[in-house]
C-alpha cells in the first residue's frame, strides 16, 4: 500500500512521499491491527449482541402469540390489503382448505353463538427467526476472526530446489519438515508466467507422509495444516570448499531481495565469519553471472568490511587464495519457491458463520412471513392481510381473492386489490404493517 | 466469423442501443417534466383546464425497446466471450466493465416490470452507458488470466455475484435519487410517487443484499484457497464489506422512525458510490485485487 501512495504525483508535484509519510504517522496503513479498530470490532459485537437480546422476546412475542379472533374494525377496508367477498357456496371449512391451498398454516375460531367464524392463515411464521441466524452469523464471523488470531498458526518459508525447512520451530514435538524437490513456473510466448508449481513432500520424524504439487488454487491440507503455494524468485546455485577441499555448502541460495532491480541474496558461510552478498546480474555477452563479495564484521567500525569481490559466470569456481580462502563455485541459477504454511482453528468456525449468515438473509428476504384473516358473518368474507416489509403483500392479496372467487365466494361491492406491486396496489401494500401488533 | 469478434460487434451493438435508450429516457423526462396542463378555451365559455396524453410515450417505447435490444446484445456479447475463454468473462477491466453495465440494464428490467419508475430509467442507464462507454477506452484483447485468477467456477460464481448485485443496486440509486428529487409530499407529478420509488429502492436492495453477502463468502472462500487466509483486509475486500455494511444500515434504517424516508435514501446514494469505488478503487490501491489488466 505504500508503494501504492509513495509513487503518486499531481501535476509532476510529488505528493506521495510526504502523504505516506503523514499516513504512516497516524498509522492508517496498520489500521486494521490498532488497538482503536480492534476495540471498535469489540464494540460492533457487543452492540450486536445486546440488540439481538432486546430484540429476541418481542420477536418470539410476535411469532408465538397469534389473535385470531379479530373485531370487524380490524377489516375496515380503509385500512390496507382490506376486502370483503360475498361467501356464496364457500364455508369456514373451504376457506380454510383455500388457505391451505396457498401454503398457510391454519387456524380457526368462531364466535360463543356460531354467528361469526374466523379462519387465520400464518405462512413462513417461525421463518422469521431466521434474522438471528443472521445476526449469529456475524458474531461467529467476528468470533472466528478472534479465534483466528488467538490461536491460529502462520509461517511463510523460502525454500530452494531440492532444501527443506521446518514448519515449527525446530526442536517442536511432532513437528513438520517440508522439502522442495522441483519447482517449475513456465512462461508463455508473451513472458508472462503461465503457472507456478512446487512438488512439495512433507516429513514427520524422517519418514514422508505426503508428496503433491502444489499450485496458488490447489493447496496441500496435511492435519489441520495448509500448505499454500504464494510467491517465487530465483536461486544462485553454489559450491563451496574450504581451502582444504572440505565442502562447506552446496545447494541453492535464495535470492528474494533487490539491488539496482537484480535478484539478492545473502549467505553466511557455514563454519566461517565470512558473509556472501550475492547478485545476478546480466552478463554483457549475455546469460547470467554471479557478482559476489565477501564481507566480515568489522568490529572497529560497527559495520562490515569487504574481503573480496569479484564475478562468475555459470560453471566458473574462484580460486580460494581469491576470495578469503574458501573456493565458490557458481553452478548456475535455479529458483526458490515462497509458501504460505497455516493452521487455523478459527476456519472451521467463518464457515458455519458464514452459512448461517446466508441462510438467515435468504430466509428473511425470500420467505417473509404473511397473515390472512377471514371473518364469515352473514354471508360476507372480510379479508385482512398483514405481512413483513419483505412481502409484496398486494400481490398475495389478490392471489388469496382470487382463489376464494374461484372456488364459489362471489365479488363485493369493494374492488379486488389492484395489480401486483406498488403500481395498483393503491390501498396500501404493507407499508407499516410490519410491527403489527396482532 | 470468430466468437472474438462477434462478441466485440453485439458488445458495440448493445453500446449504441443503450445510448439511443439513454437519450430517448432523458428525452422523455424532459417532456413529462416540462410538461404544462393544456388549456382549452371554448367558444362557448371560460377556459378549461384538460389533462393532455402522456408526452413522449412514444420516445419511451423506443428506449424501452432499444433498453431490450441493449441488455440482449451486451448478455450475448458476454456469453460469446465466456464460450470462447472458457469462463465467466469477467477476468479484467474491460471485461467486467461490460458485464456491470449488463448487469445494471438486466435489473432494471427486472426491477420496472413491477414498479412504474420509467421517468427515473435515465440514472442507470446512465450509470450502464458510462460503463461500457468506459470499457471502450480499455483494450478488449482476450488474455491469458495470471496464475491466481486461474480457477474457472470461482472466478465465474464469485464475479457474476457482483455482478448481480452491483446492477440491481444501480436501480436502487436511482430510485433513490428520484425519492430525494420528489421527496415525501410528492412535489413532482412527472415523478413516481415517493412511495414507489421507495418500494423499488427496498426491493432493489433485498434482491441485491443476500447476493452481495454471497459474493463477498465466495471471495472469503476463494481467499483462503488461493492465499491461505479467508480474510486479509485487502483494500477490495475492505471496500466491499464496507459497502455491504452500508446496505446492511439501509436495511435497518429503513423501517426506524427519523431514518425513513430522505435519510434512507441518502444511504442508498452514499452505498452505490460505496460500490463505484469499490469496482474502481483497485486501479488507485495496490492489493491482492489488482488484476484490471491496466
């Protein structure tokens, strides 16, 4: 991200090094690990929480406790999703089979002396629950991303073709040893790379319990353990001897810094003071050579100081009496591969979050609850109909209407609900009906 | 002829047609706005006061139909390209310019087959037609996707999740803006009334929301696949959870006393620039998101 910022310019003015400066002093480009943030997360849980249980008992209240039996005013058709039908042939009984028929739970009542009967229909009634689960979702997402952190284990190694590394810190019981025996990242015609791959093994206590290759979508899941493929860079294959001919080192040195935009990398000489500052750099008759300079500590100055230095070309060995009185050969290049190595108690945990998360909000948007009551008196249906704000409560209406016409009940002076949707629905579809108190 | 170029020539098809419905919607705005009660003076008696017809009903069929002929040619122009790269043809810049433009011009459709908000039709097609005329500014070459994008049925589900979302909450913007232009007392008859374009609004965004949720949960899902963590505050993934944050506050807002109404129609203005800059904010922010082909 500062990169980002610290290139940035308006009208050749460069404003990037002083914003990423002033960035970095509030401290905007860590902001997500701050104290400041974490205690705002903590906050947004615990305001979650408290509104989820002051919210719960009415919720349940509304749910639970259904009036069926409602006074003629309840069905004053000025009030919205209001009518009224002549019965006709159609009884208690048909309208309540009709209701079923539209996917309503019944319920039914009549009056002490039978002049009155009322048929209720509740559909989606529990669903609406389901905005807990919502809730419950991004607490267990916010709880996973805590658990994440508490407990969640991640390294990311460099190896080289052919080297291993632990995942643990060595001397860990049990721990994991990872061995690169081939990477591969081919280009294509246009230099791009096609693809990066690391035939991966993995050991415990010396014996191979896994072999994949491993691709940036194609991870290796070993005990609890990903194994993600998440970079690359080039390698300085070297040989060296001491001045006897003992070998010192062989094997790839990883080069994953820069100098002057050249692949760098540093090697402290196993068994000696000295340190190898190593560059690939472009020969002039083309190819790679290895620019190499030996340097040891320089305890008079504080720093370091230069031993010797020099270049070879791939296959070319420095002399020991050249360079400190080791002999470095330069074997050529190869690569290194960078992964991502986690375990993460917490991943379990932002899955099920997330389930709930999306089956809460599928749930409450796409099956809203919605009430029907029918009140037979006198050869007359009085319709009401109330429903979450979700719910395109004109359009049940008139499918509820026109269900009972078709089954007998004949057409009141009252006109049917208009057209589906807020276009006809001139009445009222629902608006405010949501925190009913029926 | 080449699925290439096919889909190059619908793609420039469906960018004419959307601006011909674009400037026929404003057109016809403009009438219904401008449009004065006619008077009638008969010789018998005073002046009387007539309702005229609809003006520019006739510009509107057109852009209703080049509105069609826009959402047909950009969806086929898509599934040419898909059919050719063999994937969702959202892998860049360009080609996920052109699919939030159909996206956008496919929820409106959807959205105005249950809502009379024709006079607002101008603000998404608008917002579609600067899309695609953007993506023209952009090089339209198929490429090979980079290693990390390489997974075809993520790549697909996850991006045309956005997709979705992000054209049906164009249509709850421009709701938005027209209830902010009309207001509660309905100050405009050439305007839908408040209550229709916050209804269209609401359910622009009940559509969009569990859409938009879903996006985000593939993207986390992919993320833990391809990087090894489900969530690592990338400035794409801060901006889209911001932004669905937003709509979750809509959500809330919309049914609380003081925040009904004007209030709620702000943060539906506020959330679609929330998803503007989150579709353009990989090209200004560095990331893992940063695959614009820029």
């Amino acid at each position: 991200m500062e990169e980002a910022w610290s290139t940035l310019s308006v009208a050749g003015i460069p404003l990037g090094p002083p914003l990423v400066a002033l960035f970095d002093a509030l401290g905007l480009f860590r902001v997500f690990t701050t104290p400041g943030f974490i205690l705002l997360l903590s906050v947004l849980v615990v305001a979650i929480i408290c509104c989820t249980i002051d919210r719960t008992p009415r919720l349940w209240h509304s749910l639970h406790h259904v009036v069926v039996e409602q006074p003629a005013g309840f069905f004053d058709p000025v009030l919205p999703e209001r009518s009224r039908l002549a019965a006709g042939p159609l009884d208690p009984d048909a309208i309540a089979a009709a209701f079923r028929a539209r996917r309503f739970s019944v319920r039914r009542a009549t009056s002490p002396d039978g002049s009155v009967a009322w048929v209720y229909g509740d559909r989606y009634q529990y669903l609406k629950l389901a905005t807990l689960l919502t809730h419950l979702g991004l607490i267990a997402f916010l709880g996973a991303g805590a658990v994440s952190a508490a407990a969640g284990f991640e390294t990311v190694v460099f190896v080289g073709v052919g080297q291993s590394a632990p995942v643990r810190p060595v001397g860990t019981p049990g721990n994991l040893l990872v061995k690169v025996l081939d990477f591969q990242a081919p280009r294509r015609a246009d230099g791009t790379f096609a693809d990066f791959r690391t035939d991966l093994a993995v050991y415990r206590d010396g014996e191979r319990i896994a072999r994949r290759t491993i691709r940036v979508n194609e991870p290796l899941e070993l005990e609890g353990y990903r194994f993600h493929q998440n970079t690359f860079g080039p390698a300085a294959d070297l040989t060296i001897r001491d001045a006897a001919g003992a070998l010192l080192w062989t094997g790839p040195v990883i080069l994953a810094g820069e100098i002057a935009g050249r692949p760098q990398g540093f090697l402290t000489i196993p068994g000696t003071a000295t340190g190898l500052l190593i560059v690939i750099d472009r020969a002039a008759e083309g190819g790679s050579r290895l620019v190499v300079q030996g340097v040891v500590d320089d305890p008079a100055t504080g720093g370091t100081r230069t031993l010797f230095q020099g270049a070879l070309a791939p296959g070319e060995e420095a002399r020991p009496e050249q360079t400190g009185g080791v002999a470095i050969r330069f074997e050529g290049t190869s690569a290194w591969t960078g992964m991502v190595i986690r375990n993460d108690p917490g991943q379990p945990i932002v899955w099920a979050a997330f389930g709930f998360l999306i089956v809460g909000l599928v749930l409450t948007f796409y099956f809203p609850r919605r009430r029907v009551w029918a009140r037979v008196e006198d050869g007359t249906i009085a319709l009401a109909l109330l429903g979450d704000r979700h719910v395109d409560l004109g359009r049940e209406h008139r499918a509820v209407s026109e269900l009972l016409l078709a089954r007998g009940a004949l057409p009141a002076a009252e006109p049917l609900p208009a057209a589906a949707g807020v276009a006809g629905a001139a009445p009222g579809n629902g608006s405010g009906t949501s925190r009913s108190r029926y | 002829m080449g699925l290439g170029p096919l889909s190059l020539y619908l793609t420039t098809i469906g960018a004419i047609a959307l601006a011909v419905a674009f400037l026929l919607a404003v057109a016809r705005t403009t009438l219904l706005a401008l449009e004065r009660p006619a008077v009638l003076v008969s010789a018998a008696g005073p002046a009387v006061t007539a309702p005229s017809a609809a003006p520019g009903r006739t510009a509107w069929a057109i852009a209703h139909a080049f509105t069609w002929v826009a959402a047909i040619t950009l969806g086929a122009g898509l599934v040419a390209r898909g059919v050719l790269v063999g994937r969702g043809p959202w892998g860049n810049m360009y080609e996920f310019s052109v699919a939030f433009a159909f996206g956008i011009v496919a929820g409106w459709l959807f959205l105005r087959r249950r809502y009379p908000i024709d006079p607002i039709a101008f603000l998404p097609l608008g917002v579609a037609l600067f899309l695609v005329g953007y993506a023209a500014t952009l090089p339209a070459t198929i490429g090979p996707l980079v290693p990390a994008l390489d997974n075809a049925p993520l790549l697909t589900i996850h991006v045309a999740m956005a997709m979705i979302a992000y054209g049906i909450f164009a249509t709850s913007f421009g709701a938005a803006v027209g209830y902010l232009i009309q207001g509660p007392e309905d100050r405009f008859s050439w305007l839908p009334s408040h209550r229709v374009l916050d209804e269209a609004a609401w359910r622009a965004v009940v559509i969009g929301f569990p859409v938009f949720a879903t996006m985000i949960i593939l993207g986390s899902w992919w993320a833990s696949i391809a990087w090894g963590r489900y969530w690592g505050w990338d400035p794409k993934e801060t901006s889209a959870l911001v932004t669905w944050l937003i709509y979750a506050v809509y959500l809330h807002a919309r049914n609380q006393r003081g925040w009904a109404g004007r209030p709620s129609a702000l943060i539906l203005v506020i959330g679609f620039g929330a998803v503007l800059f989150t579709y353009f904010g990989n090209l200004f922010f560095s990331g893992l998101h940063s695959y614009s082909g820029l």
